[in-house]
C-alpha cells in the first residue's frame, strides 16, 4: 500500500477552498500565487539540473545538443517575468535581476490589482556546491488607479503594505511557503504528481528558539552592541537555556526556513564597510519580514519595524533582523 496521502489539498485546491470561504473574494490573488507555483516547478527543474552543467553545457555557451544555456538567476527572472505577464493578476513587477520595473501595460495587466516585486534566484553563488537556494516574493495591492499601466509608487510602498509574501525552497524537498493576513502555509512539491501539496498548515513559529544564525567572519565588522549580543548566544548562564546553536548557511531562505520551524533568529547586520547591510528590502527583507510576522515572530532592521520602512528606490538594502518574538526581544535589549 502506498504511504503517500493522496488526499492531502493541492496548491490550487487550498486557494480555491479558501476562496469558498471568502465569497466576495475575486480569485486574482489565488490566480497569482498559481501562476508563481507554475514558475517555481519549472525553475526547481533547472536547479535539479545544476550539477550536470559541466555535462549539458555552461551558461552562456551552447550546449551538447546545440540550445543555448541561460545562467540560472536569468532563467529563473524570465520563468517569474514570463509567468506574471501572461497571467491576468499582474499589473507589474520589480526584481532584483533588473535595473527597473517593467509595467506589463497591455489591457487585461492594466486592470489587475497587484504589482509583484521578487528575487528570482537568491543565494545563486551556492547552486555550484549544491546548497539549496530559493525564490523570494513580495505581493502589493497598487495604489495607482486600476485602468491604466502601473506606477512607480506601487513598487515603493512599506512592506505593511504586502497583501501576500512568501517564497520558494530548492533543498531536500521543494516547498512553496506563502503568508496572508490569514496565516502562513507551507506546501511540498510531490515530484511524483508534479503538484504543491499542503504540508505544513497554519506555521507558527516558536515563541522562542535556541537558533542564531550569523555571519561569524564579519564578528569584528559589527556594531559593539551586536558583538556582545552574539557573545551572550554562546553564554551557557542564560535562563533560556544558552548556549544557543550557531547555524548559517548562507542562503537566506534556506536560513529563514529552517528558523521559523525550528524557532530562531536570523541577522545581517550593518558593517563598517557595508552601512546599510547586504540584503534587499524590497525583495528579501520586506517578503520575510512579513511571513515572520505572521507566524508570531518580529522583524526589524536594528531600531525599526522593517514593514514600517518607507522605501525611497529599488534595489534599496537594509540590515535585518527576524526571528522568534522572545530571542527578537532579547536583541533589543542590546
Ligand atoms: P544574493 O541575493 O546575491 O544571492 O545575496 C543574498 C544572500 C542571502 O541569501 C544570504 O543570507 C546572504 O547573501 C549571505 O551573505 P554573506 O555571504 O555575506 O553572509
Ligand atoms: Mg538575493
């Protein structure tokens, strides 16, 4: 007998049951995820192929069978570009591969509600060692009028802003997790259906966790008072329960996920030669900002809310902080 439930929900049932609940709903926000689920199948099958690059041709050369190879991040961008202009949820999108925002303005894009901004392929320079990446997404309502092409102040709205977020995990298994204003669920692609299948309903993270993960080889590029809360992590006299376990793998949503199951806290702070940290916030911090949040955790950038921060341009960075709401709350005592 088969040990697989076949009876588990799919992607497009889960939001289709949860429009059910919603009736006034009108299924542009479900469309939208489904056509990124449809992205990521198709991105996961690229990055399942990375290893045999060496074999099938390098990006940018022509392969043994003659096709041209694109480098993954490009792929990636076209397969999430072309998935959000073909689509009818999609008035626009912003992504950390391009220099600006393409305004899909055809008439059906016109009339959607929603802007996308993503990061296509995040933590890239680890496809060559076989570490897992991922896909990070931001969902906005616009806030030009609907009608006519998208605007550049629908790209730059606080991450409060984000009607849905979430992201996608290349690893062991691939997973689509995404977070409304209605929880967080997290679905594991079935290769052997080719579907998303809900595996993990209704996510909380731990309130607390014994998880931190930093870059250590910038310890002396950080602020005094981020030094000393690292140095209190690996303290044993804590009445949590310290040492905490050092993890980081280098690949933010790789990092994040296993933070939010596991309960934890996830830094990239500012450095002496980086002022405003590494990450993006339009792309990677705003998206897990959100998803942490609701999950029951907190993100911010040292002082505040990231969701509060008003962007003033793309590709803007910002350092980032998130994690469970009691290790969160233990940094700010710093
Ligand atoms: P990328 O967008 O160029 O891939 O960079 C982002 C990645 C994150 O996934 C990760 O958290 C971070 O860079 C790691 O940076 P570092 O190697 O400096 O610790
Ligand atoms: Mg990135």
């Amino acid at each position: 007998m088969s040990t697989i439930n076949r009876q588990v929900l799919t992607l497009d049932e889960f939001t289709i049951q949860q429009l059910r609940m919603f009736p006034k709903a009108t299924g542009e926000l479900s469309m939208l995820l489904r056509d990124i689920g449809r992205a990521a199948k198709r991105i996961n099958v690229e990055v399942n192929k990375a290893g045999l690059v060496d074999i099938l041709g390098e990006a940018g050369n022509t392969n043994v069978q003659g096709e041209n190879v694109k480098k993954l991040d490009v792929f990636s961008n076209n397969q999430m570009v072309g998935v959000l202009r073909h689509g009818i949820s999609c008035a626009g999108i912003g992504s950390e591969e391009m220099d600006d925002v393409v305004v899909f303005d055809d008439p059906v894009s016109n009339d959607s509600k929603y802007v996308v901004l993503f990061d296509p392929l995040d933590g890239s320079s680890n496809i060559d060692v076989n570490v897992s990446i991922g896909t990070i997404f931001g969902v906005y309502r616009r806030v030009s009028p609907v009608g006519r092409p998208c605007t550049k102040e629908d790209f730059l709205q606080p991450g409060v802003k984000q009607v849905a977020a979430g992201y996608i995990i290349y690893g062991s298994s691939t997973m689509l997790v995404y977070a409304t204003r209605r929880g967080v669920n997290g679905f594991t692609l079935d290769p052997s259906i080719g579907e998303f299948c809900l595996s993990h309903p209704n996510i909380k993270t731990p309130e607390l966790g014994k998880i931190y993960s930093v870059n250590h080889g910038n310890f002396f590029e950080y602020d005094e008072r981020i030094q000393n809360y690292i140095t209190n992590c690996q303290k044993k006299d804590k009445t949590n329960g310290g040492p905490y376990t050092q993890r980081y793998i280098g690949s933010m949503v790789s990092d994040m996920h296993r933070n939010l199951i596991l309960g934890g806290i996830f830094m990239y702070p500012s450095t002496k030669s980086m002022a405003t940290g590494k990450l993006r916030l339009q792309y990677e911090c705003n998206p897990f900002a959100f998803i942490i949040e609701m999950a029951g955790g907190k993100a911010t950038d040292g002082v505040n809310r990231i969701l509060d921060i008003q962007p003033e341009f793309l590709h803007q960075r910002s350092p980032f902080f998130a994690g469970s709401k009691g290790m969160m709350e233990e940094l700010e005592q710093y």
